[in-house]
C-alpha cells in the first residue's frame, strides 16, 4: 500500500524507541499522525517533537492492555481524521521478575501489553480500514517470537503475536479485503525496553523482584541493545514493507540460520539443545556459570 500525504497513522508505544521513530517517519511522509502511549509526559514531549514534521498530530494516553483504553484511542482517532489507513500495534514490555517462582502479576502485565494490546489494536481498528477500503497492519513481534530463550514471558507474548498476524493475514486473503498484514520481528534496537518497568502500573500492585537471573543478563543485555539498529532504520524498514506489501519484516536477516537451525531440529524431532550462539550475547555456557556463581553469592549473604 502506498503511503500517501494525507493517511492517518496510529503507533502504539509512540514515545520512545520503535515507536517514536515510526511515527516520525509517518509524519516526515505527510500523514496524519495519532501518536498512543501509556507515560503522558514522555507522549507529550513525544507529539510536540512529531508536530515540528508540520503535520497534523494528535496524542492519546492510552494502556493497551485495557479494551477500553484502546477503543477510545480508535474513537479519537476518527473524531479528530475521519479515517485511519494505518495501524502500528507497536507498545511492548518485558518483565525482570522470575517467571516459574515469581508472582503471576509479571505475567499478567506482559501479556496485557504485549499480546492482548495487539488483540485489542486489531479489533478496533480492523472495522475501519475495510470499510475505508485500504489499510495495512502491522504488529511488533519480535526474533524472540521465533526462537525461544531469552525470557519466558516475553518469548510467549511474541510467539503468540506472529501465530495471530499470520492468521490475520489469511483472513485478509481469503475474504478479498483490501487491508495488508505485516508483522515486525527486531533483533537488538536501541530502545529503552529493559527499562519497562518504569511503566509498571499501580493498580497491579508492588512491583516484582527482579530474577537473580536478570541481574546476571541484563548488563549483557543493554550492550547488545546500545550496538543495535537505531530505531529510525527500524522505521524505514516498516515503511518499505508496508508500500511492498511484505509480511515478514526482519531487522537482522542475518540471524535468520540462528531460527533456521531450531526449525531443522524440530524437523528431526530433536529435544531442545541449549543456543549457544544467541547474536551479540555470550554463550549460553558462560551465562549459566555467572549465574550459579550469583546465586551461590545469595545463598551466602
């Protein structure tokens, strides 16, 4: 679908990272943008950096992982355009707490966000577009939705949005609507994802404790993320994916083998062996041996 001046946009988690950058790249294009975040200082801050594109912008405190939030999003969106032509179901969060001996609240804000967010960007806007007569999608999954093995609950939210879109993207087709599919699977952005928590809601009680594992993981973990792909690269490469119709948009084809290599075995109906060679992080060996090494330092203290 070509991207014409004049379409209105919608990006979920769009003030920071991904989501800023898609929406910036939305409004260098001309389009109307509805710029969707959880944190209203950092949206605010958000829209008025989009409004120096010269467009028509528009910001909207929204949890996605509250049905009603996201219907509102959709009837604000058509209150202030008329229309919506795309929708970026972008927001998403990843939990440091134990996901087998911590409490379930990890798992239920994750998978509000991640998977239910997406679900529910889907239903309200999926109306609109076919009966505006064009319109793309695109949910932000991630490598993890491909090969398992980096968080438990992160990993499943994103298994399960790349299941839902490419069910949505045979709905499409085979019902003859004019609305395209895309799912976005990143590898190492520079976002501010490990950071998540800092949106922890209130409603959902103490935050968790952080996995001894994290602590292990996560200086790792943010220098992958520092060396990784700028979010507007990102961006453009959601652009060109959208105006060529591709459903599959990979930052890093090149950590295509490291899935290859998974599916193979399944094929041959292998047990799981353990990644050694995630990209960008040490070997899983090396990690395992830090992290006893950690817990026996707790057991200690």
């Amino acid at each position: 679908m070509r991207l014409e001046r004049g379409d209105v946009a919608v990006v979920t988690g769009a003030a920071s990272g991904i989501g800023f950058a898609l929406a910036d790249r939305f409004a260098s294009e001309g389009l109307g943008v509805v710029a969707a975040d959880v944190e209203p200082a950092a949206l605010d801050d958000a829209v008025a950096r989009l409004g120096e594109r010269g467009g028509e912008v528009l910001g909207v405190s929204a949890d996605v992982s509250r049905e009603g939030d996201v219907q509102a999003l959709a009837a604000a969106t058509l209150e202030r355009f008329g229309g919506v032509q795309i929708v970026c179901n972008n927001a998403g969060v990843v939990s440091k707490a134990d996901a087998w001996a911590g409490p379930t609240s990890a798992w239920e804000w994750v998978v509000g966000v991640n998977l239910w967010g997406v679900i529910h960007g889907v239903r309200a806007f999926l109306p609109h577009l076919v009966l505006g007569g064009r319109g793309h999608i695109v949910n932000t999954a991630s490598m993890a939705g491909l090969v398992p093995g980096l968080s438990p609950i992160y990993d499943a939210t994103k298994h399960a949005v790349v299941a839902i879109t490419e069910n949505l993207f045979h709905a499409m087709r085979d019902a003859g609507l004019p609305v395209g599919v895309s799912v976005l699977c990143p590898g190492w952005v520079r976002t501010g994802i490990v950071d998540a928590e800092r949106t922890w809601p209130a409603d959902r009680g103490e935050q968790p404790p952080p996995a001894v594992t994290s602590a292990v993981i996560e200086p790792h973990l943010r220098r992958a993320i520092d060396e990784g792909m700028t979010p507007a690269a990102v961006a453009d490469l959601v652009a060109t994916g959208i105006e060529e119709d591709r459903f599959w948009l990979f930052t890093h084809p090149d950590w295509m083998p490291w899935a290859v290599r998974r599916w193979d075995s399944i094929a041959e109906g292998e047990n799981p062996a353990l990644l050694e060679d995630i990209p960008a992080m040490p070997p899983r060996s090396q990690l395992i041996e830090e992290t006893m090494a950690a817990l026996a330092l707790e057991a200690e203290g």
